[in-house]
C-alpha cells in the first residue's frame, strides 16, 4: 500500500535533501559507531534501518520490546541483509539497573539516538501513567545523557514532538519540559533533537488502527474535524538521522509541511485507505449499528465506519512545530527546518522539579493535579485542555 498516496502527498519530503547531503551522511555514519535506543518501535526501527543501511562499524540497539526486537531484526535480514560492521540487539528498559551494568561494560559510542517515548495523550489519564510518561520522557533521557557523556559520546539525540511547542497536553508539556532539561545538559555534550509530525501507520497510531480493524473486522472510528501532518515511517527515521549527524547543539529539527498541501484529516486517510482496499467506507450513525452491521456491510464490498468531532482531551486545534519567540533557520536545507534554540532555562525551577517528582516518589501517593500544578511551574503558559474524557471511553 502506498502510504504517501494514502496522507495525500505524491514524492518523498527530504528527497532532494538525501541528494544534497547523503553522501556526507553516508560518510560520517560507516566511520561512526551508534546506540539506539528505544529501536525496535516504529520511529526506532526507522532511524535504525537509516543508520544499519549506511554500514557503521558499531550499532547496538536497546527496547524493552523483546517481540519488536525479534521482527526488526527480521526486516533487516530480509530487506538489506547484512553489513561489516558489529550489529547487536538488547532487550532491556533503559530505566533499569541492567541497562546501566550494559553501558559500564561498554558504553562507548560516537552517537546515541534516544527514540524511547511515551507518546500517547491517553497516557495522562491517570496519575501512575502519567509519572512513568515522567520518568521515560524526561529522567530517563537525563540519565543516558549523562552516561553518553562520562562514556565519551561525540552526540546525543532525543526525539520530541510537535505538541512540545505550545503545548496543550501532559505528553507534549513533558518533552517541551525534556527539551528543557537537555538545554541544560548541553553545557558538557552536544544534544541536538527533532519535532515530528505524526508518523503514518506508526505502532499504536489511529492509522495503525485501522490495519487492526480491517484485520479483526471491526469499523474505523476516526475523527473528521482534527487536521494533521503526516510523514512516513521512513521519513520519520531520515529526519532523526540528519538531526543527529548534522544538526548543531541544541537545534531542534522539523518537517517543512505545507499548509495547503499538506494538512488531511484522520476521516479522510479512513476514506482513502478504504478505498484502496477495494471497500466504499458506510457512514453509521452510531456505535451499535456500526458493530452489528459488520457483516451486511462487508459482504456488500462497504464498511462500517464513524466519523465525528473530536471530543477528547488534549487535542491542539492545530499542529505547529515552532512557536513565534523561536529563532528558526529555514535555508540551510529544502525540507527540514531548524529551531536555533538558546541556553534559555531555570536551573532552581529544574531543580524543583525534580525534587518534587522525587519526593513524590518517597511519598508513594501524588494526584494528577499535583502533576499539572508541578508542570504549570515550568511552562507558565501550559494551556491544559481537560475535558473529561479519554480514547480509552471511546471504541
């Protein structure tokens, strides 16, 4: 299936980027040793297969993942085979205490690209997801900056989004708050990181969804008033590549998306993706007729679906990837942007912060409120859109 047809675009984004660059790419990489973590996810196994296809002497990926771990592994094999360099996969938490006895062996890498997230706006719906989205999005990528840079690390990567900028929910207020605490850790070790669209089919998406519907013939339920920005999976992992290895400290990259041009709606991927498996989409006016008539509709070469408002929390009106108080450069290259970001943060209110998250901690016992009260303490103009309501009360 031809995913740029099914987000509405005909060429690859970063093409003339590639032609541009890629043989600098491909120079610093096969020179070059790497750490992915977070690898074997959607955005991870991207980057991975960006940096294995470009033959590195030393590539060593981390998920906690162990069955993702398995098929990226089998997509590499079946796909670019093999390269000369040393390539190994370790199913370990970057959290926990193997990981760290993993980097005190060895440890020694040019790069260390950090694709490890939680990424869902659902995750802030209550307070025990929402401290592990803390401690994965923020005190976790503190950590392996930390040791990149006792282990010797040229660069560090970490990927953010675009609902860090402005944010309107806990997710993207804890990687603007991430991007935060990496200006910081940039004194000693360069840190340059990338604000992404979403990623088209990615794990766990509403598109991803839609292949699991199909699959267990079920409807597709998708909002039709909630416009975003798509790049492939592909693209996803070639713009956290030219970020790594191109990108100066503290620039945050992004896709140059076009308003016009670029902007579709969930309801009208559905449609598309439909269609291009031969299926007429069937609007239904309601949960329980778009259930029970799955197998009427089906046979008739038509599915079920439901389109409607987004009434969820945390949804932004619309998707940006720089506010107007950034300083941007966007003639450096055709198709990504750059955030020239500064040393702009609070030591006392980091500091602060992880105190509190600390002593919370101790506590065993914190409220989504104390959460949302500790965030407005960083980010002054966090705008929290809470409605009540969550993807999970939703089919």
């Amino acid at each position: 299936m031809d995913i740029l047809k099914l987000i509405g675009r005909s060429r690859p984004l970063f093409e003339n980027d590639l032609k541009n660059f890629g043989e600098e790419l491909n120079n610093l990489v096969k020179t070059s040793s790497f750490l992915v973590i977070g690898g074997a996810g959607s955005i991870g196994q991207a980057v991975t297969k960006e940096i294995f296809k470009r033959n590195p002497k030393k590539l060593h990926v981390v998920d906690i993942s162990e069955n993702n771990m398995v098929e990226l592994v089998r997509d590499l094999r079946s796909s670019i085979g093999y390269i000369d360099g040393d390539f190994k996969t370790f199913a370990l938490d970057a959290g926990s205490w193997q990981y760290d006895a993993f980097i005190n062996k060895d440890g020694e890498y040019d790069y260390v690209l950090n694709l490890s997230a939680l990424k869902h706006v659902r995750s802030e719906k209550d307070e025990f997801t929402l401290m592990r989205m803390i401690d994965v999005n923020i005190f976790n990528t503190v950590k392996t900056v930390r040791q990149s840079l006792n282990k010797g690390s040229v660069k560090y990567f970490a990927v953010s989004t675009d609902k860090a900028a402005n944010p309107v929910n806990m997710m993207g207020a804890s990687k603007r708050i991430m991007e935060m605490f990496l200006m910081r850790e940039s004194k000693n070790i360069d840190i340059s990181t990338a604000r992404f669209a979403n990623v088209a089919f990615s794990d766990g998406s509403l598109l991803h969804g839609f292949n699991m519907r199909i699959q267990k013939r079920q409807p597709i339920v998708a909002p039709n008033d909630v416009k975003r920005y798509f790049v492939t999976p592909e693209e996803a992992g070639q713009l956290c590549l030219f970020s790594c290895m191109l990108g100066e400290k503290n620039d945050i990259f992004f896709p140059k998306l076009s308003e016009s041009l670029h902007l579709i709606t969930f309801s009208d991927i559905a449609v598309l993706y439909l269609n291009e498996l031969g299926y007429e989409p069937y609007l239904c006016s309601n949960e329980d007729e778009a259930r029970s008539r799955i197998d009427e509709l089906v046979a008739q070469k038509k599915w079920p679906c439901l389109f409607a408002p987004s009434d969820t929390t945390g949804e932004k009106d619309f998707e940006e990837f720089f506010t107007e108080n950034e300083q941007l450069d966007l003639e450096r290259f055709e198709n990504l942007g750059i955030v020239k970001s500064r040393l702009d943060f609070d030591e006392a209110k980091l500091n602060y912060f992880e105190s509190k998250i600390e002593y919370f901690k101790e506590q065993g016992v914190w409220s989504k409120t104390d959460i949302v009260e500790l965030f407005h303490e960083l980010l002054p103009l966090f705008e929290h859109k809470e409605l009540g309501k969550y993807l999970d009360s939703k089919m």
